[in-house]
C-alpha cells in the first residue's frame, strides 16, 4: 500500500474504531444522555438543530476571519517596519511578547468591559493570531542573504525593490508559516472571548450555544457544536496548507517530494 | 606625489588601502592594486587574506578605512560570488533580469543573449533548486554579463565545484573574455586557477593582506586544455607556488 492511501485509510479506521467503542459504551452501559450521548444521538442533533448551530458557526466564522485577515496583514506590515527601524522594533517588540505571553482568557473579561461584545471578540481572536505572524515575518526578514541584499546594493536598488524584490519573497515561507499557526488560533482567540461573554448572554457564536446548552444540561448539542467547531478548525488549517504549497511548491525546500 | 598618478587605461586603482573591521580585525594594510583596462588579473592569496575584502572595495560594497580608491567603471560594473547567490523563488530567466528591472531597463534581448553566452539558452524557465552547481554558477555569471559591465568582479567563483566543472567553467569564462574583452578581477586561492586564467597574478601575503609579489604569465591566449599539461604551464605554477610559501611563511 502506498503512503498517500495509509495516510487516509488509517486515520479513518481509528474514527471508525472510536465511534464504535463510544456507541457500544452508551448502549451496552445504558449511559443517559444527559452524562454522554451517543454518537447516533449527536448526529441527529446536528441535524435537527442544524440551522441554528448553521447561523451560529457562520458567527464565529466572520469573526475568526477578520481576526486572522487583521492578524496576518498586521503581523507582516509591523514586522516590515520593525525590519526597517530597528528603534521602532526594539520599543514595540517587548510588548507584543507581552500581550501574547499574558493567557488570553484573562484578558477576555476585562475587554468585555470596554468594548461591545462582537468587537471584544474580534480583538481577542487577533491579539491570539497576530504574534506568530510577526516572530515568523520578523524572523524571515532578518534571515535574508547577505550576498544577496550586497547584489541589490550594487545594483543600486531602492528600498522598495529590496522589500517587495528580495525580503518579502525571501521571508515567505516564515511568513506562511506564521499565518498557519495564526489560522487555527484566530479561532481559538474568537471561541475564549465568546465562552468568557457567555453569562452576559449577548452573543449568538457557536462557542456562545455550547455554554448556553451546558447551562440548560443539553449536552448533546454542545457535542454537535463542538463537532463544527473541530471541522471548521480542520477546514482553516487545510486551507492554509494548500495556500502555503501553492505558493511555495516550485522553489521551497519544505515542498519539495524526493524520490529516494 | 599627485593623484592623478593613474596612467591612461587604468581602470582600477587601489593605493596604500587599509581596512579594519570594527571589531578589530585587520584585513588589508597598505594594499595596492592597478588593473589596466582589458586586463585578466588574479587576486591569489590563502584564506582570510584579505582577497575578497580588496574585491568588495572595489565593488564599493565596502568601504577602505584610509588609502585612495579610485574605480572607473564604478556603476558598470559585474560581481560574482563564492555561491551562486540566486532568487530561489525566481526562475533563471528572472534572476538574469534582476539587474535590468532594479534600473528599470528594458532590454528583451539582454537576458537571452547572457544565457546564450553562458550555455543555458534552454534553461530560461527552470528554477535554481533544478539546477546543478555548475549550472547555478552559469547563472550567476550570466547575471553578471546581463548590463554588459565594464568590469567583472569574481570571488572565488568556482571554489565550491568539482575539479572536472571548475575546468570547463574555467575555459568557458576564457572564451567569454576573449570574446569580450572586459576587464576582470578573479579572486582565488587555487595557484593552478590563477595561472591558467590571468595575465597577472597579485600574490597577497596572510592577515593583514598585502601585496607581495606580483607576477606575469606571458603565456598566449587563447589558451586551452594543452596548456594545462604543458611544461612551461607547470613552470609558471612552481614560480607562483614558491612565492605564495614565501608570502605566507614571511608573515608566520
């Protein structure tokens, strides 16, 4: 069998395998549904609730992705200016360690205070997303080719041919590398915010429904909400993957496929 | 003494040049070097002797802390380095331009021509990491002879190659000054290189480098495989050999 087959096929024995352990514990053990539901029960909740937990999805989704979207474009633009002054890097950069050593769920509740819940969310989601961006652009930038960066100066390059010509290409693949980790915490940042709102009750996310259903001890739809979850965090980072290898497939090492 | 000392054809005049890194390290003292136009000169000097810190003087990619530079073709000029030193995310046709399009210049039968000089005429749509070394080298040279440089500037540019690429590159780059004629300063540490190639042999002594012999290869172009088995080949390596020993155990 060849890897790409083992790669899908054995994954996917081992879901076969978990489900049907679960089913026969629910049933064989008469578990009641409020404990754990089984696997047939979750599935047509998911079904039967599907509109709502629909709407709700799409809720954390827009906010996830403006997240992300504010997270990468911010991350690049301020790891290019800190590249550019190193003034500006060394009075900013400590503080963006700060803010993304400090656990975000701490910082939730007090931004709840002081900005309306949908944009409370929206900075959480891109206080979470935004530092693996800019370590990893910061990083690539600064790691260009001396000799090439000497080429350019021979050439008398401006400083846009350098940034757009040689370091932004250069740091591309550090960059992507920063956007993927910042894809799947995004949502992470938007899920914590709308978990620590949850008692206030406003919001309408996904994350909100499964505090909402815990309260009101339907936990069957808090394990079809965190299905969704778990396959919209799947779908974001296979999304990011294949941007990453669509643009770096011709000429990156990490995509290369040897023949040994 | 007044500058302009330089007599007509000199291209490249480097007098009583020093450099010191700010961290101590002494590259050059009183280093002096005049290359006249047309000319095939080799740097020949062992490692860390200041050689490619002369070179990147000249190139003006670095600065002399005291001494006269004095550099006709500044802005006309090719450099080539130890590495390739190739956009990988750039197809070869694209690194070849890179000279043209950072001037903006748009000259569509430049990039062609290069490659046509180098040997790579179907190679314009491959990327570097397709390559192989030698290849890459081409490139590079080509990169190099895309803006029709006054000058070209080679740093060690076959050290990385096997003896077997570095001996067809080395004709290659023969042929193309022959056809060219510009003038080229090649930086080495390979005796056997520098008398194949050069007119004029600069033998530098170790850290801090300076000159201490220089050196005539009379033999005629254009000068081929016979030459590199020839006795009187042979003869100009002992000559150069004896004063490299000579250069290094003066200053050990």
């Amino acid at each position: 069998m060849n890897e790409g087959a083992m790669r899908i096929l054995f994954p996917g024995l081992v879901l076969v395998l978990v489900v049907a352990i679960w089913h026969a514990a629910v049933a064989l053990l008469a578990i009641p549904p409020y404990v754990l539901p089984g696997p047939g029960l979750v599935l047509s909740t998911l079904i039967a609730d599907g509109g709502l937990l629909w709407r709700s999805l799409l809720v954390t989704l827009t906010i996830t992705f403006e997240g992300f979207m504010l997270a990468a474009v911010g991350g690049i633009v301020l790891a290019v200016a800190f590249n550019r002054w190193k003034a500006f890097e060394y009075s900013f950069y400590p503080y963006a360690v700060i803010l993304q050593v400090t656990p975000v769920v701490a910082i939730a509740p007090l931004l709840l205070i002081y900005l309306p819940q949908p944009l409370a969310v929206l900075a959480c989601a891109w206080i979470v997303a935004f530092f693996p961006v800019l370590a990893n652009a910061t990083l690539g930038l600064n790691s260009v080719d001396h000799n090439l960066l000497a080429l350019f100066e021979l050439y008398k390059a401006s400083r846009w041919q350098v940034l757009f010509r040689l370091k932004l290409p250069a740091a591309l693949p550090q960059m992507l590398a920063g956007v993927r980790i910042a894809g799947g915490l995004s949502l992470i940042g938007a899920v914590v915010a709308e978990i620590a709102a949850g008692s206030a009750g406003a919001g309408s996310g996904l994350a909100y429904r499964i505090a909402e259903s815990g309260y009101r001890l339907n936990i069957p739809r808090m394990f079809a909400a965190l299905l969704l979850l778990s396959a919209a965090g799947v779908a974001i980072f296979f999304v990011l993957s294949a941007l990453s290898h669509l643009l770096l497939r011709r000429w990156h090492e990490s995509e290369i496929t040897r023949e040994r | 003494m007044p500058p302009t000392d330089t007599h007509a054809g000199t291209i490249v005049s480097l007098r009583n040049v020093s450099k010191a890194f700010e961290r101590g390290t002494v590259a050059l003292r009183g280093f002096d070097l005049e290359v006249r136009e047309g000319e095939f000169v080799s740097l020949l000097g062992p490692s860390g002797c200041g050689k490619s810190t002369a070179l990147r003087i000249v190139a003006g990619l670095s600065e002399a802390s005291q001494g006269n530079v004095e550099n006709s073709a500044a802005g006309k000029l090719g450099f080539v380095f130890q590495e390739p030193t190739l956009m990988p995310w750039a197809d070869v046709a694209a690194n070849v331009r890179l000279p043209l399009d950072l001037a903006r210049i748009g000259a569509p039968a430049a990039v062609g021509n290069a490659l046509a000089r180098v040997g790579l005429a179907d190679f314009a749509h491959a990327y570097p990491r397709e390559l192989s070394g030698g290849m890459r080298m081409r490139v590079s040279i080509a990169r190099a002879l895309v803006t029709e440089p006054q000058l070209l500037l080679m740093d060690e540019p076959f050290a990385a190659l096997d003896e077997i690429t570095r001996f067809k590159l080395n004709n290659d780059l023969l042929a193309l000054w022959q056809e060219m004629r510009r003038t080229v300063i090649f930086v080495t540490h390979s005796v056997f290189e520098s008398v194949y190639l050069s007119q004029r042999i600069v033998v530098m002594t170790p850290r801090p480098g300076r000159v201490f012999t220089e050196i005539a290869i009379p033999a005629p172009y254009p000068r081929h495989e016979e030459f590199r088995t020839s006795a009187e080949y042979a003869g100009f390596c002992r000559q150069v050999a004896d004063a490299l020993g000579k250069a290094t155990a003066e200053a050990a």
